[in-house]
C-alpha cells in the first residue's frame, strides 16, 4: 500500500504544482497587460444635457449607467462620449427633444448599478441604456453574482415605468494587449457573461443587445481606427460604433412597434425560442436584439 499512497501524494503535489504555475503565469501576463495598457486619470467632459433643443416634441429622458465604456474613456470632448452621441442619435432617431443624465463612472462593476440608480435621483428616466461587465471580468466576479446584480437592477428599473437596454459586456478577447493564454480565458469568461446578461436581462423585463467585439471582424481588422491610445478601451470611432447598435433598440423599445422597425436574424424566420437558445444565438453575431415574446424571446437585427 505504500507505493500507490507515494504514487498519489507525488501526483497531488505535482498537479498543485502545476496549478500554481499556470496562476503563476497568468497572474505574471495580467501585469504586463496593465504596464501595457496603462491608466490615465483624465476624465471626459460631462455631456449631461438637452439634445434636438429645436424639435417641438416633449423630451425623451434617457439615463446611461454602467463603466467605462459608458462614460468614454479617453475622450476629450464632450460630444465624442457615448452620452451625448446617444442624446443626438436618439433625438435624430425620435425626432424629439432627448435629455441626457449620465450616472456612469469609470472603472464600474456590476454593483456599483444601485448606487448609480441611486445618484438619479427624482430623473425619472423613459429610456436607461446600460454598459457594465468587463471589469466584473477582469475583477473575477462570479457570472452569477454579476447577472443577478444586474437582473435587480433592471427589475428596479422596470418596475419605476423605464424602457431598459443593456449592451452586455464586449469581447476582451479583441484586446491585444493581452497577451496568451490570458486572453483566451478573457475571451471565454467575457462571452459567457454576455450571454448569462442577456438571460438576465430578459427576464427582468429589459432588452439586451450583444456588442460582442463590439462590431465584430470590424473591430478586430480596423483595430488602430476602433480602439483609443491605450489600446483597451475604443476610440471615438469604436464609441459610435458601439452606440449605433444600441440606438435602434432604444427608439424601438421607446416606440413598442418591433415588428415595424426590426427584422429577423436568423433565416427570415420571425419566430420565438427560449431566452438561453436566444442568448446563445445572439452571442454569434454582435448587434443582436434579444427581447421578450410572451412566454418566450425573439432575436432581432435592427434596421
């Protein structure tokens, strides 16, 4: 009996061994990717405010809450951030007044969302837009911890008469900073939480739409255009791609006319399937609408 109990307790100390060294040099990469990537304590400039002041309808108020990506990182004018590129898409979109409050900060997690819903105030948002998981990713939040999270959170901004969208968290697989293994594992936690968002979301009553990369191949092939100086988070240019899939999904969700504005993703076929073969799905293509249907859910690519 010896021999097979020296056996094991060499595997044992070998595999943790192993385990040690693989964490080792994943937590070695991490480090290098920071020195990489960089931080800047620069913030941009607010874009809180009225947008299409000359349209005669009343406004639309619209909240946007979540992290980084949210806020635009990197950006130096105020009309180069993703707050005031929706206030002007969506007064364009509705022809009407849209006014923006922006309660995103820099570096968010998941639950950090009730302190932002909080920071509201008396708002009283029609329309709330949400951009929140990569720093639950790179942080090493539990999915499930995130996702219910963020479930309450829409719930609670459901229940108080909001329209809700939530762009899930983006490919960080896209990030070339990044080096190997760890962007492999930064890519398959990202993805998998994208698609636990949109389960999420769904069920509290919101929409969600995958950004994926974003745009995709679009991201990965124009990556010097896409991404800023610091090559993590986007340009101005990735910020408007960004915001050009989430900007149809709030008009619809705003004017409840899906089948006027939308169309089928997946061979013309308008019909529904469960909320996980929706996330699954959606997670294929960035862009893609999953929203409720009854019982079920339906994908959609906005026009």
């Amino acid at each position: 009996m010896r021999i097979p109990r020296k056996i094991a307790s060499q595997a044992a100390i070998g595999g943790a061994a192993a385990v040690t060294g693989y964490y080792g040099v994943i937590f070695s990469e991490l480090m290098v990717a920071k020195r990489a990537i960089g931080i800047t304590e620069a913030r941009p400039p607010r874009a809180d405010g009225l947008y299409g002041e000359e349209l005669p309808r009343e406004p639309v108020r619209c909240l946007v809450l979540g992290d980084s990506a949210a806020v635009g990182y990197g950006m130096a004018r105020a009309d180069a951030t993703p707050p005031a590129m929706l206030g002007i898409g969506l007064a364009h979109v509705l022809d009407a007044q849209v006014e923006i409050r922006s309660e995103a900060v820099v570096g968010a997690q998941t639950h950090d969302l009730r302190d932002q819903i909080e920071a509201a105030g008396d708002f009283d948002p029609d329309l709330v837009v949400i951009v929140i998981g990569t720093n639950d990713v790179t942080h090493r939040v539990p999915a499930y911890q995130s996702t219910r999270l963020l479930g309450s959170a829409v719930k609670k901004l459901v229940d108080g008469g909001a329209q809700v969208v939530v762009g899930t968290c983006p490919d960080l697989g896209t990030v070339r900073p990044l080096p190997q293994p760890l962007r492999w594992i930064a890519r398959r936690k990202s993805r998998s939480l994208a698609r636990k968002q949109t389960v999420a979301t769904v069920r509290a009553g919101g929409r969600a739409v995958s950004l994926g990369s974003l745009l995709g191949v679009l991201f990965t092939e124009k990556y010097d255009v896409m991404f800023g100086e610091d090559r993590f988070h986007p340009s101005e240019t990735g910020y408007a791609n960004m915001v050009s899939v989430l900007v149809p999904s709030l008009a619809a969700a705003w004017r409840e006319r899906d089948r006027d504005f939308a169309v089928a993703h997946f061979g013309g076929n308008p019909g529904t399937m469960s909320l996980t073969d929706a996330a699954e799905k959606a997670a294929l293509r960035e862009g893609t609408e999953v929203t409720r249907d009854g019982r079920w859910a339906r994908i959609l690519r906005r026009r």
